[in-house]
C-alpha cells in the first residue's frame, strides 16, 4: 500500500529565503507525482505535475523534482512571498486509482 | 466560471439524517473523483468514476453511494449520517483515467451534530 510522507509538517520563514519541501512514497510504481497548495477554506490547486518519465517541472519560482528510484520528490521555492503561505502537498499515483496524499507541510513566510 | 463545483459550501446536519453533496465540472473531463479530508487534514480517496462507471471503491461504508448521471456530474449521496463522517469533502476532475492533473472543487464542509 503506497505512503507518502512529507518532511517538515510545518516551516516558518522569512520573506526572501529559498526553501525546501521534501516527500517521499513508498512504491514506486506510479503515474505521476503532483505537487498542490491549499489554502484555508479552499480546495487545492495544482502547482506541477511530473509524470513517472520525468525528472522535474518548473513553473515561475516554483521547481519540483522527482527521483523515482529512491521514492523522492523535493518541491522548491524561489524568493519566498508572504503571498506563498499556504499548506503544501505532494501526491502520487495518478489514473484509474486515483492520489495518495502526503499530510502536508504547513508554510508560512513571514514579512 | 468555475471548473469544478460543489454545492453546499457547508452543510450542518443531524445525526442519522440523509443528505446529498453535488459535483459538477465543465471541463469536459472523463474521470471525476470524490475525496474525504479528515481533522487531521489528510486527504484520501473515495470514489472515481470513469464516464459514469465506477472505478474505485475504497472501503467507504456502503451508506455512502455515489451517482454519475453523466460524465459531468458526479453526485454523493450519504445515509444516516454519523458523527465520523463530520469531514470535508473535495470532487475532483481529470481529463482522463491516465494520471493527467487533477482539478478540485472548493469543498463541502460536513458537520454532523
């Protein structure tokens, strides 16, 4: 059964700082892995999507990476904004049964 | 216009009472899922349905039935509803049932009392 675990739960930064999210899945049978951002009261959006044949996606200040492998993705964000803060997740699988979902990291970015 | 949505935004309920949660997306997508976020704020599978047929059961207790009258729409119906369903309840899209991006609903807000 696939688990997806993010480190950290929750990260607190400056503005300006670049950061680090890391997740890592268990099987490594998957479709893609896709990064969203919550925000409270909100449903999800999608940041990057990178299927299983892809190394990494970048999207403006946003660069997710995925090692397969060794069951690794890292979600990295440039020059941090307060606009950022939100609640991170990672998701693997993808097609027919459906995402497993990271817990999420907690960031805020403080001004 | 929205892509996906739901209606409630929050519904607040009796234990034991029957209750439906709608979805409908005009993305003109095949594959629509239906998630459960608990307190804990994990987020995990329930449903998906592939042009109105089931894919995925998870073990959701058979009080919960979902219904596609089309591939547009994607309907959760539960009941008698417990004080463990008090949950969020995300409908997704998907152009298909081969891993593209998924695009969610903004979430139906359970609170069983």
């Amino acid at each position: 059964k696939q688990e997806v675990t993010q480190i950290p739960a929750a990260l607190s930064v400056p503005e300006g700082e670049n950061l680090v999210l890391n997740c890592s899945f268990t099987d490594s049978a998957i479709y893609n892995l896709q990064w969203f951002r919550q925000d409270p009261g909100k449903g999800l959006t999608s940041l990057l999507l990178i299927q299983s044949s892809q190394r990494e996606q970048t999207s403006g200040r946003l660069n997710a990476s995925l090692d397969k492998s060794s069951g690794r993705s890292t979600l990295y964000i440039a020059a941090s904004q307060p606009g950022d803060s939100a609640t991170y997740l990672c998701a693997v699988g993808g097609g027919a049964d459906g995402l497993t979902f990271g817990k999420g990291t907690h960031l805020i970015i403080q001004p | 216009d929205t892509a996906v949505s739901q209606t409630p935004k929050y519904l607040v309920t009796q234990m034991g009472n029957d209750k439906s949660i709608k979805c409908e997306q005009n993305l003109g997508h095949d594959t629509m899922y239906w998630y459960k976020q608990d307190s804990k704020k994990f987020l995990k599978i329930m449903f998906s349905y592939n042009n109105k047929e089931l894919i995925i059961n998870e073990t959701v207790p058979n009080r919960f039935s979902p219904k596609s009258p089309d591939k547009a729409h994607l309907n959760l119906h539960i009941n008698s509803l417990e004080l463990g369903d008090s949950a969020v309840y995300f409908c997704a899209s998907s152009p298909t049932q081969g891993g593209e991006k998924l695009f969610f609903g903004s979430g139906t807000q359970l609170s069983v009392l």
